[in-house]
C-alpha cells in the first residue's frame, strides 16, 4: 500500500507522478492490490495538486485585491 501522509513534492513532481499514475492505471494488467495502491496514490497526488493551485489562485487574488485597492488611491489624487 501507498504511504496516505502528504508527499511533500512540489506542484510539477505531484503533477509528472499523478499523469504516470494514471498511465499505469489505464494501462491495466496489475492485481487489485496494486491497482487500488494506484488508485488510493493517485487520489492522494491530485487533491496535493488541488491544494497547490488553489493556493496559487488565493496568492494571486490577494495580489490583485492589493493592487487595485493601490490603483483606487492613487486615482482618487
């Protein structure tokens, strides 16, 4: 079985693992066993995924909201 703790790779190394996952899995041929390792790894690798742009999305609407309220008082001078 796959380790259930979070990987600790970055967005791309989670990313290259999840689409080799899937590969393996399309692929066919492994046990059950190995197959819901697979499953049970690549469901871990998609939700860091998530998790990783979803952060980006926050950072980047926080520096938007913090721009623009910049922009709002700089056009009010």
């Amino acid at each position: 079985m796959t380790d259930p703790e979070p990987t600790g790779l970055t967005y791309e190394q989670a990313r290259e693992e999840l689409v080799s996952v899937v590969q393996r899995l399309e692929a066919g041929g492994g046990t059950l066993e190995e197959t819901l390792a697979l499953w049970e790894r690549g469901e871990l690798l998609a939700t860091e995924c998530q998790g990783w742009l979803d952060g980006a999305r926050k950072r980047l609407e926080r520096a938007e909201s913090e721009s623009g309220s910049g922009d709002a008082a700089s056009a009010e001078d």
